[in-house]
C-alpha cells in the first residue's frame, strides 16, 4: 500500500470517512512514528492506532483516566453514571449498575426472549419483500430489547430513536438534551413506582434494590443508567448491526454459508465487530499527561483511541484488511479495555446474533438493493439498507 499522508486538520467530529477511507486514514497513522495529530470539535488531538499501544494506554487509569471526557460530552444530559467516574467511586457503581447487564433477568432475557423479540420486530415487514432494514430492524430492536429487559412498555422505536441522538448531541443542543432526558424520566419513573410496590423479574427493579458494599443508587442514579443503556447501549448495538448486514450482503456467498453453518454465524458477528465497530474512535483526556509508547502526552490533551485501528493493526491480524470469518478469533478492541471495559458486551453480541440468525431464518433471498457503506470518523453506521427478499 502506498504511503498515505494524514492531513493533521483532518476534523474527526463531521468527517464522514466512508467505507474504507477512514480505514486508509487509520492506517495511515499507524505507520507514521508516534501519534498522529488530528482534531476534534476544532481543538488539536492525538490520535493513538497502534494495538498494544491502546491496550495499554486505555488500562492506564492513573495517567489516563477515562471517566474525564464523560464527564463534559455525555453525563450533562444523561447523569452521573459509572462511565463518567474513575477510581473507587467507578467500581463502586458500576457493581451497582451490573444488574443492567450481567443480572440473572438479564441471562434469562438472553436465552428466553430476544429471539422471540427479534420475531416480533420482523413479523412487522416480513411480507413486503422489500424494504430498508436499517429502519425496518437494526434501529428497532435494540431499543425494543432495552425497554423489554427494563421492564418498560415497547415500541415508539422512533421517538426512542429521537430521544437517543437528542441525549448523545449535548455539545451541540443542550436545550434539546434536556428535554430527552425529561422524556425518558416521563416514561420511567411510573414503572419505578410500580417496581418500588410490586417488584418484578427485570433490570429496573434489580437496579432499584442493589446493594454493593452498604452504598444503593438512588432515584436519579437509576435515571441515569437507564438513559445510559438507551443513549450509549442501543445505539452502539443499533449501529454494530447495521454494519453487519452490510457486510453480509456484500458478501452473498458467506450470507449463503451461514444458511447452511449455524456455527459461522457466531464467527460473522464477530468479525463483523472486528472489520466496522460501531465506536470507530473513542475520545479521551489526558488531565495528568503520561506516555504512549514513545510519546510524551501533555497534561490536557485530547486523545483518540482508534479501536478501529487497532482491530486491523497488521502486526496482530494478519491480512487485516479482508473480512474473513474463518480467522482464528484474537483479542478484539471494539468493546475497549481496561477499567472502562463495556460490561454490556454479552447482551450486544446475543443481540447481533440473534438478528442474524431471525433474519436467515424468515427473509429468504435476502440481497442488496442498495444504500451507502458504514460511515462517520467516530461512531460508525449504515444509514439505511434496501433489500429484497423472497416472499410466498
């Protein structure tokens, strides 16, 4: 591959960077010594591609603590959350907040209704044998999944879309944020009443009653984590799916082997997270400074972490480049690591699969009509998608 040359006024906050551009532009700083210069919200910043030098730089909470950078773009508009603390207080709730992903009503969820769900979402388009399967699926049932899991009433996919991106576009509407967070407490706190007199078998009744170490969430620390799970888990999922069918309709052939292998599918889905994360790049501050590997960051600087880099960086995966399921699966960087690991990993992927394996089952014929690839420099995600597909 020729040299590329990053431009270092490349704008990470409004680049589109479709398909394999922002993949070039990654590369690119990959193989130029130390960290990239590039720019966020118009404001210098570092940009870090290489594997091991994310591994350790995002396992590194001393000198690069991650709940800073929450702190300013998401919790204004969402709350106080696990993901925008450091240190003890961050351990602390986020073992509060486990009830959310690793709950024994979130396992049962897992193995007892998400595929019935995903048959619900489909039994709504099945028969038209055409459509966009972006607005169709992949933006409906991750947020249906959420509200099911919480115990909350399903449906409205696009007032809960809405309400999504109006939380996560504080920097540039905070008036507008505001409001979708009194939304999602509209909706809310009803249930928490009814969980608080009739506790059920959900995620919302578990947060409201966990205890770690003598501490509890409160009302507005349950809020919180529920506008997070809209906010930060559906969306990213939402968007993870999206990529894959993507990528699978691309590829007609290996959408007709997972057909006939149900044990590829696993294997697509992972690659899948692999090849296009939903979180292309995930800001950083760097309020004390440290070292990345030979560079010496300066206290205050901003700092991107390119898990998409470091999912192709060629000194781990070898022709890192081509979409290739049948790879040995190797340590992936799209659920990030260290102290800010994604807890909700498990349910992200149970719900990627379960799409797939719905989608092979009900949509035979299933191809690629048309639409543009994954896009966006930081979260990454196919607009739309039109299919068609055999019906009768």
């Amino acid at each position: 591959m020729p040299l590329t040359l990053l431009d270092p006024e490349t704008e990470f906050t409004s680049a589109p960077l479709p398909g394999a551009a922002l993949h070039e532009l990654l590369a690119a700083a990959r193989r130029q010594p130390g960290l990239a210069s590039v720019r966020l919200l118009g404001q210098p910043a570092l940009l870090v591609t290489r594997f091991q030098e994310l591994k350790d730089f995002m396992a590194d909470e001393l000198a690069f603590p991650g709940g800073a950078v929450y702190q300013y773009q998401v919790e204004p508009a969402v709350g106080r959350t696990f993901i925008s603390m450091d240190g003890d207080e961050h351990l602390q709730t986020r073992q509060l907040a486990m009830p959310a992903f690793r709950s024994g009503p979130v396992s049962r969820f897992i193995d007892d209704q998400l595929v019935p769900l995903a048959h619900e979402v489909l039994d709504r388009f099945a028969a038209k044998g055409e459509g966009d399967l972006v607005a169709e699926l992949t933006a409906v049932l991750p947020f249906w999944a959420i509200s099911r899991k919480l115990g909350l009433p399903v449906g409205s996919e696009e007032r809960q879309r809405a309400v999504t991106r109006a939380l996560l576009a504080h920097l540039a509407d905070p008036e507008g944020a505001r409001r979708a967070a009194d939304t999602v407490d509209a909706i809310v706190r009803p249930v928490m009443e009814q969980c608080r007199h009739t506790p059920q078998d959900d995620v919302l009744s578990h947060l409201m009653a966990a205890e770690h170490q003598g501490l509890r969430l409160d009302d507005e620390g349950v809020l919180s984590h529920v506008r997070l799970l809209y906010a930060v888990g559906a969306t990213t999922t939402s968007d993870a799916m999206s990529n894959l069918f993507r990528l699978l309709l691309e590829r007609p052939e290996l959408l007709a082997r997972a057909r006939h292998e149900p044990d590829l599918r696993p294997r697509l889905v992972g690659e899948a997270l692999r090849f296009e994360p939903p979180v292309a790049v995930l800001p950083r501050l760097a309020p004390h400074g440290g070292r990345i590997g030979d560079t010496e960051v300066a206290p205050g600087s901003l700092l991107l972490a390119a898990l998409a880099g470091g999912n192709r960086d060629p000194e781990v995966f070898a022709d890192p480049d081509r979409f290739d399921p049948d790879r040995s699966e190797r340590e992936l960087l799209s659920f990030g690591f260290g102290p800010k690991f994604c807890p909700g990993w498990n349910l992200a992927r149970s719900q990627l699969l379960a799409a797939l394996e719905v989608v092979l089952e009900r949509l035979p014929g299933l191809r690629l009509v048309g639409g543009p690839p994954p896009q966006g420099a930081i979260l990454r995600a196919v607009p739309e998608l039109h299919v068609a597909w055999d019906v009768g």
